[in-house]
C-alpha cells in the first residue's frame, strides 16, 4: 500500500462529502465496502431518478425551489439516467448508494442547484419511495407474466377437457379424472397467486416521500403534487411508519414463496410423468437436457430447477421478516438487507413464471398412457359403490360388497371392469347389466358435472368462467 493509498487519522480525503461534515477522519476501507449498498441498489436507478425529479418539481412548486434550479436538475436527471442506461456511469462504493452516487453526478453535471435536491428530504423516504416504486413496476410484470401462463393452462384444459388419467390421492391411483381437470387444478392455484399480488399492490403503492429522515420536514412541502406526479394511489400516514415498515416488501416475499410451492407442486407432478415408470407427457427437448455419461437420458432440468427455486424464495422471506423482527422505529440500517433478498425474490419469480409460461403448454400429453393407468388400479371401485347405494344399498354396506371384489381382483389380476356380470353378481344380487355403465371411465368422469367436478362438460364451464375471472384479476 502506498502512502496515498493509506490516509492518515484526519485525511477526509475519502469521506463521503454529502455527509462528511462532522466527521475527523476517513471511514475505513472496510467499513465503506461493508456499508455500501450501491452494488446491489443501483437496480433502482430509474425509480430513484423519478423520485428526485418529483421531488424538485413539488419543491419548485411549493416556492421552495428556484424554477432555474428544478429546469437544471431536471437536465441533470436526464442526462444522468441516459448516461447509466448506455453503460456510461461510474458508479463509486464510496458514496455507498444509488442515491449518493447520482446526487453527486448531478451536482458535479449542474453545480449548486444539485446541492438543493435534498432539501426536505432524506435518504431514508428516499430509499422507501424507491423500493415501492421498484417493487410496483416489478409487480406489474410478474402480474404480465403470469397471466401468459394462466391462459396457457386455460388452452391446454381445453384442449384436454375430455382426456382421461388417473387421479391419486397419497399417490395411489384413486378416480378417474380428466387431465383438463387436473389442468384447471393448477390453474387455480395461480389465480389465487396472481390475486394475492394483486392485494399487495394497494399496499405498496402508498408513498412515503415527504417523510424525510423520520419526522416530517419543516419546509412547507405539498405531498399531493408528488404523488400525483409519481402515480401512488395514497399518501404514507404516518413518517415514522412510512420510513422504516418494509412489510409491503415481506408480503412480497411471502407471495412469491407461496407461488413457487405451487410451481414446485406442478413441477414435482412434471416430473413424476415424464419418467419411465409414468410416461404421461413428453417435454420437447428445448426444455431438458442431457447426461454426459448416460447417452440415453432426457432430464427434466427446467421443472426441476424451478423445484429447486422453492428454497430460495423461503430463505429470502425469512431473511426478510428476520430483519424487520425487533426493530425499533424508526429507521435502521438493518433496513439496507432488504434489497438482496427482495430482488432475488423478484428475478425467482421472474424466471419461474416464465419457465413454465413458455413450457407447460408445449408439454405432449399422452393419452394412451393416462388411459390405460387410469384403467388399472380400480379407479371406478367408487363408482360401483355409488351404484349399488342408488339401488337401495347403505354407503358402508356397498362399501364393502366392492372391498370383496376389489380383492378378487386384486387375486386373480382383473379390474373392475373385465369381470363378467356373473362375478360381478356374485358380491352382491342387485348388480344388474347396467352397472357396465358406471364401470367405464368415460362414465365415472361424466357422472361427476357440477361446478367443481371432472366432468368434460364441468371442465368446459369452468374454463369459460375461468377466462372472465383471470380478466378480472389484477387490474391496475
Ligand atoms: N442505502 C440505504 C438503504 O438501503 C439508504 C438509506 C440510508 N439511510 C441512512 N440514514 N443511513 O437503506
């Protein structure tokens, strides 16, 4: 180390200016790497550009700011954000933020004027503003992407309304339903997702500027003009409350850790079918990847991954609602560990929506192979039982007739189905010629149309309502 790189006790050299004021000596090297955020909240650039024009404007606005020194940082503004969107910025660790890092560009591009920016403001509304307006725009496309995905779901339901598979409880095979069924099943779950970011929206898109460092500012600022400008549906409340609370941030997180548990869900099931054992559906190879030992494999990579993800999307809310846990008001620089885990919350989302977006309604059914499952395994044993309750029987008494015959089946290897009426009749005097009727798939499924059930017919009708209540979802 060089004698300059080495300052001593009361160099300030490398002290921050915008806040070195009353300090005596440098931060420390480490100290300053280990404080910086700007890595990772330079991401923000462009909202905290926007945050700033408001800001000059509801100055100008409110006499507080000279309309030659709004027009110059505005100019500022914009030079600045084209610079960092060519590439062409140099951003310094030492001014430790996003925030520091463009106040500074600005007041060296325009002089003075940048030095009055900050008035009435601090870095602590400043950050939350940005946050919410980041986290807003980021919503907004997550809210895209999942509805590409949703009415990708819908068009496969459709499409296979009438497709016939096992349906398992504990992974055993169980009744007879229709893949669209299952389709709509998944469907669901994402709808509740998308509503759920939907909900969170009102609350991060409330704004904390005005706040200052906690308690307000003594400058006659007029609140309404920035929100206005910047689009927020209210106004913070309460400064203290505004400045440190990042639960908008946290429920986020948790909706995102609640959606990739669906996808993990829909994910597992991918892959669970894609094997040797099932062979339910075929991925097209764009989605999968190979083995560099074993020539003939086909690995399920993209619904694993996704699977995968699940982990990160819970440590990134718990690291969230750990940070926040016990602090005081108002702000904390705990507060600053937010953004890794928020925005790797965000890209996960990101990149899991648009995985299976473009995925699942390239998935190849086979409906050969879900037939022939669903025909093995007893799936309609549910079916007789109804049947012989409708010809007088009690559920419990029917209940067993079909047990009886069940393990008939089970000893000499026939399913329901394939025993002649004679055997059938066998267990119980009151199974007649039509019981072949409930016997089949296509009558197991048919029988169940109502709102909810499997029915080709039910999953038509669901689908149609599913098309206005996804229209419905979400809208800003
Ligand atoms: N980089 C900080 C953060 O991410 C900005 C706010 C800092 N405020 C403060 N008073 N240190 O939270």
């Amino acid at each position: 180390m060089t004698q300059s790189d080495s300052p001593s006790s009361n160099d300030k050299s490398d002290t921050n200016t915008l806040w070195g004021g009353r300090f005596s000596e440098s931060t420390d090297q480490f100290v300053q790497a280990f404080t910086a955020s700007v890595t990772f909240d330079k991401r923000m650039y462009r909202q905290d550009i926007a945050g700033s024009r408001a800001h000059a404007t509801m100055l100008m606005k409110s006499g507080v700011l000279s309309e030659a020194d709004c027009d110059s940082i505005h100019q500022g503004l914009n030079d600045i954000e084209k610079a960092i969107d060519a590439g062409d910025f140099e951003w310094s660790v030492a001014l430790e933020d996003v925030h520091m890092n463009i106040e500074s560009a600005l007041t060296q591009r325009i002089g003075d004027a940048g030095k009055r920016l900050h008035t009435g403001r601090s870095r602590n509304d400043q950050v939350a503003t940005d946050i919410r307006l980041y986290l807003r725009d980021a919503s907004d496309a997550a809210a895209a992407e999942y509805r590409r995905l949703l009415e990708g779901l819908l068009v496969l339901a459709e499409k296979h309304a009438d497709t016939i598979m096992p349906g398992f409880t504990h992974l055993q095979t169980a009744q007879p339903v229709t893949f669209g069924h299952h389709v709509m099943a998944w469907f669901e779950m994402l709808l509740r997702d998308l509503d759920r970011l939907s909900d969170t929206r009102k609350r991060i898109n409330s704004m904390p500027l005005g706040s200052a460092a906690l308690a307000g500012t003594s400058y006659p600022i007029q609140r309404e003009i920035t929100q206005e400008i910047l689009g927020f549906q209210s106004i913070c409340e309460n400064s203290l409350d505004a400045v440190s609370d990042r639960d908008f941030a946290i429920e986020f997180c948790s909706n995102t850790a609640i959606c990739l548990m669906h996808l993990s869900r829909i994910a597992e099931e991918l892959v669970l079918w894609m094997s040797a054992q099932f062979r339910f559906i075929e991925l097209p190879d764009r989605f999968c990847t190979g083995s560099s030992i074993m020539p003939q494999k086909k690995n399920p990579d993209v619904p694993e991954l996704v699977r995968g993800k699940t982990g990160r999307a819970n440590g990134n809310l718990i690291s969230m609602l750990t940070l926040m846990k016990s602090q005081p008001l108002a702000y904390n620089k705990d507060n600053q560990e937010d953004k890794e885990p928020l925005f790797d919350s965000v890209d996960t989302l990101m990149g899991c929506l648009r995985a299976f977006a473009d995925m699942l309604p390239a998935v190849e059914v086979r409906k050969e192979e879900m037939l022939t499952a669903a025909k093995s395994g007893f799936s309609t044993a549910t079916d007789l039982a109804d049947y012989l309750v409708r010809k007088g029987l009690a559920f419990r008494d029917a209940h067993e007739v079909v047990g009886a015959a069940v393990a008939h089946g089970v000893a000499n290897d026939l399913d329901l189905a394939d025993m002649s009426l004679e055997v059938l009749q066998g267990f119980s005097e009151d199974i007649t010629e039509d019981v072949f009727d409930v016997l089949t798939l296509e009558g197991s499924v048919s029988a169940r149309n109502h709102i909810g059930g499997t029915a080709p017919a039910a999953v038509k009708e669901a689908v149609s309502r599913a098309k206005a209540r996804l229209a419905a979802t979400y809208n800003v």
